[in-house]
C-alpha cells in the first residue's frame, strides 16, 4: 500500500473514532482541553492567538475563544482560499462569522491579521509521538507554516489519536507541541 493509500485510510478511522465518541465523554475533553490551551497560552505569554474554529466533531474551543475574546487578546482565524493558501483574519466575536470552504467558518467583515503571531492552535485528524500531523488532506496547514511564521505552535487532540507513526512527506512540518 502506497503512503497516500495508508494515510487515507488512517484518515477515515480517525475521523470515524472521534464521530463515534461519547458526547459526555466528548464534553469534558473539550472542556479540559480549553483549560490545558488557557495554561499553555499564560505560561508562552502569548497575546496573539491563531486558532481554528472547530466544526464537526473537531475539539470544541469556543469556550476558550470566549476568554481569549473577552480578556482582549487578539484572535486570528484561517480562511481557506484555493491553492492551499490561508487568510489570516482577526475575529472580533463568534456572532460574527461566515461559512468557508469544506465546511468551514471564518471571521465575517473582518480584516487581515499581517502581524507577528505567538500561538498556533492546530486541529488535526492524528498526531504522532514526534509532533508532526496528519491533517485532513488538503495541504493547507503545512503550506502556510512553510512560510515559517515565528510563532508556537501548538496540535491538538483526543488521546485516541496519538499514534506512534505515519507516513511522512517532505511537505510535512513538525509542531513544537500536542496536548491531548
């Protein structure tokens, strides 16, 4: 089997195992997961904060955007655009966004962050144990960060999906962390 092969059908078993988990046990890894982030962001001393916005059966942060929004930290989400680029806008409130591409959502009426960033938080489908991700497919994330932005950079995850390994591509960029 080819490695495009295997990561798609690591793919399809990871989405598969996180739309099957428990929405109690769902629940309370998300909330743990926003007070992990909230830790990793006061002990970095970041103040700009990328960060997806989840959809599906994705980790919920809305709370922790909540926070970051209220306590006036600057919060940048992706909009994908095609060939795998990413516009960087900055999110005033979660009252404000507009479907993207795939599903997504992105800050509505907003205006493009060209700024330093300080954190990342990244989604992903499967991690392994030497911080690299696999994402959904699309490229869009190890495009972006092989512009190198300064900034930590930071997976996310539900325990099932920390595997030892997968394939790996030259494309594919290694984070600085994953909490799951």
């Amino acid at each position: 089997m080819n490695e495009k092969l295997k990561k798609a059908e690591l793919r399809k078993k990871m989405r598969t195992a996180r739309d099957m988990m428990e929405v109690h046990k769902k629940r309370i890894a998300d909330t743990q997961m926003c007070t992990e982030l909230l830790k990793t962001i006061y002990a970095k001393n970041a103040k700009v904060i990328h960060t997806y916005l989840p959809f599906g059966s994705e980790i919920n942060i809305y709370p922790l955007i909540e926070i970051l929004l209220k306590n006036n930290y600057t919060v940048v989400c992706p909009k994908s655009l095609p060939k795998r680029a990413l516009e960087n806008l900055v999110l005033k409130s979660l009252g404000e966004l507009e479907e993207g591409r795939f599903g997504t959502k992105h800050p509505a009426n907003s205006k493009e962050h060209k700024g330093d960033i300080d954190m990342f938080i990244v989604p992903g489908i499967a991690f392994d144990k030497s911080n690299y991700r696999l994402g959904y497919g699309s490229g869009y994330y190890d495009q972006f960060f092989a512009g190198e932005p300064k900034g930590y950079k930071v997976g996310i995850c539900y325990q099932f999906q920390i595997i030892e390994d997968f394939p790996l591509e030259p494309h594919d960029v290694k984070l600085d962390t994953i909490i799951y």
